[in-house]
C-alpha cells in the first residue's frame, strides 16, 4: 500500500453503517497513529459539515488514485 499521509485523501474500502458511510466514500485523514497501522479520517458533505470521525485500520482505506471520480450520494441523516 502507498505511504497514506495527513489531510490526503482516502477512499473507505468497506460499509461503516455505524457511521453512515458507504464503501467508496471519500475521507480525509486529521492524524496518523504510530506505524501507520490506523488513521483517524474525516468524512465531510460537499459543503463541508462533518458526517463522522472514524479511526480505521490501513486495510480498511486505500489512497485517492489519479483514475478515481467523485460521486455523490443523500445521506440519511448529518
């Protein structure tokens, strides 16, 4: 996996009902623990409210990639 760094952009590789993200949604990550093996990462609307803060494991995000496209999706609820 490529070094993920702070504020970079993730992609969430799983459902995190809990939190009511979806897999493919696209974080942020506010800090990186020792060793790189978790990562707390913001999950914002387009206008910029925070929809969740989750800590996540590396297997659980993976790097923005220069071949990946925005989407859009309704939240249930912020």
């Amino acid at each position: 996996m490529n070094m993920i760094k702070e504020h970079e952009r993730i992609v969430l590789l799983k459902d995190l009902p809990e939190f009511g993200l979806k897999k493919d949604d696209v974080g942020t990550v506010i800090h990186i623990h020792k060793g790189n093996k978790a990562f707390e990462v913001e999950f914002m609307t387009l206008h910029g409210d925070t929809v969740a803060i989750a800590t996540l494991q590396s297997s659980d995000i993976r790097p923005v990639t220069p071949m990946d496209i925005t989407h859009t999706r309704q939240l249930a609820h912020v």
